[in-house]
C-alpha cells in the first residue's frame, strides 16, 4: 500500500501509537551470517554486555520491550557454521539487563509444558522486582519432539498441552498474588515485617499442576509480570483471550495479519476481557541502509552461500524450473509468464511481485522472501511505510522488529525509522512511565482477573 506524502505527515488522531519490541536471540541478528559480519565480535554470544549494549540501543529509541525467545530443544544441524538461535539463558540475560536499564520492558520465553508453576512464578515474579515493573512472561506450550527429548519425554496432545497451559498461567498468577499488596511493613522500629494474614497459600490442585503457595516474593511497581503468548492457532486464540495482554505474532499479508488480530481481540471479549486489553504484535525484519542496491548487497554478504541453497524452495514457491548458473540474471518474459505463486506459501505472492519488477535471481532472495516475517530491505521510509499501512489498517498494534545484525542494525533502526514514526505521530517520543504496564497500556492487575 502507498501513502501520498500528505498522508505520511498526518498524525493519527486521538492518542492511539504503535507498539516497537526488538527480537533479540543469540544476539548476533536475524541472519545466519550475522555472526560472521564485519564489526562483529564473533564471541558475543557469551557475552552478556553486548546483550545489555543491545538493549541500552533500544531502549535509545523508545522501544516498549525486548523479547527473548527460548527453545531448550534448539537444533543443532548447522552448528558447525551458526550460532544457534537462543540466548545463554533468558532469565539471567534479563537479570544483567535489568541492572543496566531503566525503561525498557524484559520480556522471555518460559513453557508451560515443561517446567513447574512455582519456580516460573518466582523467577519471573523476582525479575519483575528487580526491574522495577518491567518484566513480561511469553507464556508457550512448546510443540518439539526434539524439546521433548530433552526432558526424557514425549511431546504431549494438543489437548493436553493446551489444558495443563490454561491451569498454569492460572497458578502462576495465584502464586504472584499470594503476598498481599499491603502486607510488607518492614517497620524497623514497630519489629513488625509483614502483615502475616495477608501472605497466605492458594492450595490450588488441577488436573495437570498445584501448588500450595504462598510466594514470597511482595509485588512490584507494576503489581506483577504481564503475559504474553506466541502463536496462531485457536487454541492460541483462547489462551491469550483469556490471559494475555500482548500476542508475538507472524503474519506475511495485512489480510492475514487482520484476521488474526480479529480472532484474538474476539476471543478476549468471549472470556469477558474489553477487546483492546490484548495487543497484536507481528514480526518484522529489517535490513536499513541509504538505498534498495546497497541493502540487498548487504543481505548478499550476509546469505552467502545459503542464498543459492535457497534457490530450491523459490522455484516451488513460484512453480517453474530456476538454473542456478543464472543467478545473477532476472527471469526470462517465458518465465514470468509462467509463474504462479504457491497458493501453500503465503510469502510466494511477494516473491512473484519482486521477481516480476527485475531483479535477479540472487537480488530476489536478498528481498528476504523466504524469511520467517515481512523483510524490509531499504531507506528507513520504507520500514516507517510498511508499519503505518499495517498499523492504519487495523492489522497490528505495533511490531517487533529483527535486524540483520544487531551491533549496528539496532541502531539502524532507531536513527531511520524511529524518528519518521514519531514525525508521523506513530509512535511515541517519550516513555509514558517507567513500568511495562504504563508503557504497554495493559490495565491494572494483581493475582488472578477477577473476570475470568
């Protein structure tokens, strides 16, 4: 979608602004090669000062959180040339980012499926104290064999997964709720340190998990941690409706993206929640330089070799025969005529769009068409464009964005993008409070809502 440039300088009425988290995984970028980019230390993945660098960077621009994966099944195949996806450990990255920052909200990954309630409520319930009100659960089922392995065991039902998930978060939040919010005293004079009656057990048994509580952990400037969920299925449609404030989503088309947020503020009305209490949040991932050409001849440096392994999957996504010997020339007309994208690959109408404007083979797949999100691969106006027409279409609520290599595409991001956002009354120019439920907009909560 287009805009005129009387609709980019136009403010948005009201006060309704995106929402910007960053995706930070191993810390190195979203691209394979990061690790291996010019700059780049290539240890830092040990390195829990370039984890509070990055976060410092956006946090510089305002961003509302960082969101940190977790896989604990994560697959080894190509360790041999990558660094594998995943932090060292969320909590403890969280825990020294925490100590250097000041706005931004923590956000990590922790499954329902295979840790307990009670230690997942007091790690996060800690961080959230530590940080001041800052920190937020990904709440996930997980759904790997390989994770499964991991633990000795086989990967659950979905029915199971799903109904012990909606019995945990339930716990979780009794068990942030045990301490009263009034009943820390610490009055040194009076000896008296805590309201007793006020620190009780929840004695909560259900078919899949129990605790007897209490934690001991006094709530946070934010009361407690904010949920988020990760997935598309309407199990995910009902566990976020029910619990969470903020869905990580991935959608490749605004229609797509629509429906999904539509399924989710739906569900959240259903268990008696107000539709806006739940932010839609889809990926997007970004390659930001001066020009189209010197963007896509970074992704060039960055995809190596794997582009041209990459030459397979395009040829089924756009249905014709590609000769990797001509990788650097466009399609022929014969071909073009030919094409039709996947109707099973949702990114397969982008990558006939882009192939039918000129480029190569190889420009083609440095246009990120096989990546796990939108890719942006330009000037910062375009980022800003992709975002407005997304978010003025009522597709998201705001993004979490992945750049190729963090050590300067953080900053790419917040010196390019950020600023035309703002000028657009897009997004935000300052941190509405030092809490991730200010900056959220999530409402007030202590222990279980009392609506569900």
């Amino acid at each position: 979608m287009s805009y005129t440039e009387e609709n980019k300088k136009q403010p948005l009425d009201g006060n309704k602004q995106m929402l910007i988290g960053l995706h930070l995984g191993n810390g190195y970028g979203s691209q394979p090669g990061a690790w291996r980019m010019p700059g780049v230390d290539p240890k830092s993945y040990t390195s829990f000062d370039a984890r509070v660098q990055q976060a410092q960077a956006a946090e510089r621009g305002k961003f509302q959180f960082i969101f940190l994966p977790d896989g604990p099944g994560a697959v080894l195949a190509d360790i041999a040339t990558e660094a594998p996806a995943f932090n060292l450990d969320v909590m403890m990255t969280l825990a020294a980012v925490a100590r250097e920052t000041e706005y931004i909200g923590l956000v990590a990954t922790g499954s329902t499926t295979f840790n307990e309630p009670f230690n997942l409520a007091r790690q996060f319930k800690a961080l959230d104290v530590m940080s001041h009100g800052r920190a937020g659960w990904n709440a996930i089922t997980s759904s790997g064999e390989d994770v499964a392995a991991n633990y000795g065991r086989r990967i659950p039902s979905s029915e199971d997964r799903y109904g012990r998930a909606h019995e945990f978060i339930e716990l979780i939040q009794s068990l942030w709720g045990s301490w009263g919010k009034e009943a820390w005293i610490h009055d040194q004079e009076s000896g008296q340190f805590a309201k007793r009656d006020e620190i009780l057990p929840i004695n909560l048994q259900g078919q899949y998990v129990g605790s007897r509580g209490p934690l001991y952990i006094p709530p946070s400037e934010q009361g407690q941690p904010i949920v988020f969920h990760a997935g598309g299925s309407p199990n995910a449609h009902d566990l976020a409706g029910r619990f969470a404030n903020v869905v990580i989503g991935a959608a490749f088309t605004i229609e797509d993206a629509k429906a999904q947020r539509e399924a989710f503020r739906a569900s959240a009305v259903s268990h008696g929640r107000n539709a806006d209490e739940i932010k839609y949040i889809p990926g997007l991932m970004t390659t930001i330089a001066k020009d189209r050409r010197t963007a896509l001849d970074r992704r060039i440096l960055l995809g190596g070799d794997l582009l041209i392994q990459r030459l397979g999957y395009l040829q089924q996504m756009l249905g014709i025969a590609l000769n990797p010997a001509h990788i650097d020339e466009p399609l022929t007309i014969a071909q073009l005529e030919a094409a039709r994208g996947s109707r099973y690959d949702p990114r397969s109408a982008n990558a006939l769009k882009i192939a039918k404007e000129g480029w190569s083979l190889r420009d083609i797949l440095a246009h990120g068409v096989i990546d796990y999100h939108p890719v942006i691969v330009g000037p910062g106006e375009e980022a800003a464009d992709h975002m407005q027409a997304w978010f003025e279409a009522g597709a998201a609520d705001g993004f979490w964005i992945s750049p190729d290599v963090n050590s300067d595409g953080i900053d790419a991001f917040v010196n390019e993008v950020v600023p035309i956002l703002q000028q657009r009354g897009l997004f935000h120019q300052d941190y509405e409070g030092k809490t991730l439920r200010e900056n959220l907009g999530a409402p007030e909560q202590y222990g279980i809502d009392p609506r569900i």
